[in-house]
C-alpha cells in the first residue's frame, strides 16, 4: 500500500494564490509516484479558532470541523505545507490548524513549499517548522521557496516553476518518502507498545 501524503494549503483568505501552487506541487508528487497524494484545503474545513474546551491530546472534539480535520491528518503518512508569508510568519489559519490536534501529527514527516515576496516566503517556512516540532512532526530540512511568485503564475492562472524549483521539489519528496517509511514503522512499534502496556 502507497504511503499517503496531504498536500495541505495553509491560507485561507480571499484571492490567494496557494491553491495555484498546491496544484503544480500535487502534480509533481503524483508524477513523482512515491506517495498516494491527496490535496487538502483548509478553506473547506472552516475551523474555528481553538474553539475545542478539551485539550488536544485527549482527542475529545466536540466540533464537526475538528472531528473532519482530525480524520483528515490521521489517515495521513507525511505532509506539505504549502504557505505564504503573513508579516514575516505563516498565516493564523495554518497555525490554528496544526495547534487544534496533536496526536494525529505524531511521528509523521514534512515537508514546506512556501511563496511570497524577495524572501520566498522563507521566513515563514522557519517559523512553521519550528511549531511543527512542537506536535511531534518531523520537518525536513528542505524546503521549497517561491520568490517573487506572481513571475511564475501565467495569464491562464497556471503556476509555472523554474527549474531549481522542480529539482528542490524532488529532492524534498525524496526525503519525504524515506523519512515516511521510518516514521510509519516506528508508528507502528510504538502503537504496539501501548496495546502491551495496556
């Protein structure tokens, strides 16, 4: 069975362009043929902010669109967060969306493809991989950086990447998939030494 990979767009506001750069991104990870590769939209969950009275950890959401997200992350093997740069930092819904559950990012990989100005959204992809740490995610070093995106998006709304950005997306898909396999086996070993101490 392929690993399974969500390709998340962590903006939600009106008139972004990250759902035009997820879908190139998602493309070459299908091409790329190592992961069954879903698109998720964060626009489509709608989650409120931190609106869950239980804490994460204990997985009791009262909540529709928690309990859709928190199904969404769980089936998943790795990620890719593909993010703008809001003042130097990722978007509020992106934040909210990895701090409202915990258990399902746990000893899973991933990866950021971020776009913005001269910094490529940079700024943002450090600052997000430091709070995915926090949930127990493992965050490559590699990221992908879009400077200056509008160059790279045509007439025709088709985002069209350079080639270092094709080259830095394989490389990170190729990390992505040997850390996925580590992790889901460690998943597994530490799933089995809970039912043991159960």
């Amino acid at each position: 069975m392929a690993l399974k990979l969500n390709i998340i767009i962590g903006s939600t506001r009106p008139g972004r362009v990250g759902p035009i750069v997820a879908r190139w991104l998602t493309q070459a990870a299908r091409e790329h043929g190592r992961f069954d590769v879903e698109l998720v939209d964060l626009a489509d969950f709608d989650l409120p902010l931190l609106n869950e009275a239980a804490h994460p950890r204990l997985q009791q959401y009262a909540n529709e669109p928690t309990k859709r997200w928190s199904a969404s992350v769980a089936k998943a093997d790795a990620f890719i967060f593909v993010t703008p740069e809001y003042d130097y930092f990722p978007p509020a819904s992106l934040v909210n969306a990895v701090q409202v559950l915990m258990k399902e990012w746990s000893y899973k990989p991933a990866g950021v493809m971020s776009y913005g100005g001269i910094s490529g959204g940079l700024r943002s992809a450090q600052v997000l991989r430091q709070l995915l740490v926090n949930v127990n995610i493992h965050p490559l070093p590699q990221t992908v950086p879009v400077p200056m995106v509008p160059q790279f998006i045509g007439e025709d709304g088709v985002f069209r990447p350079n080639k270092e950005m094709k080259d830095g997306a394989g490389g990170m898909l190729d990390e992505l998939h040997k850390w996925a396999i580590a992790l889901k086996t460690l998943r597994a070993e530490e799933t089995q030494r809970q039912l043991e101490d159960a």
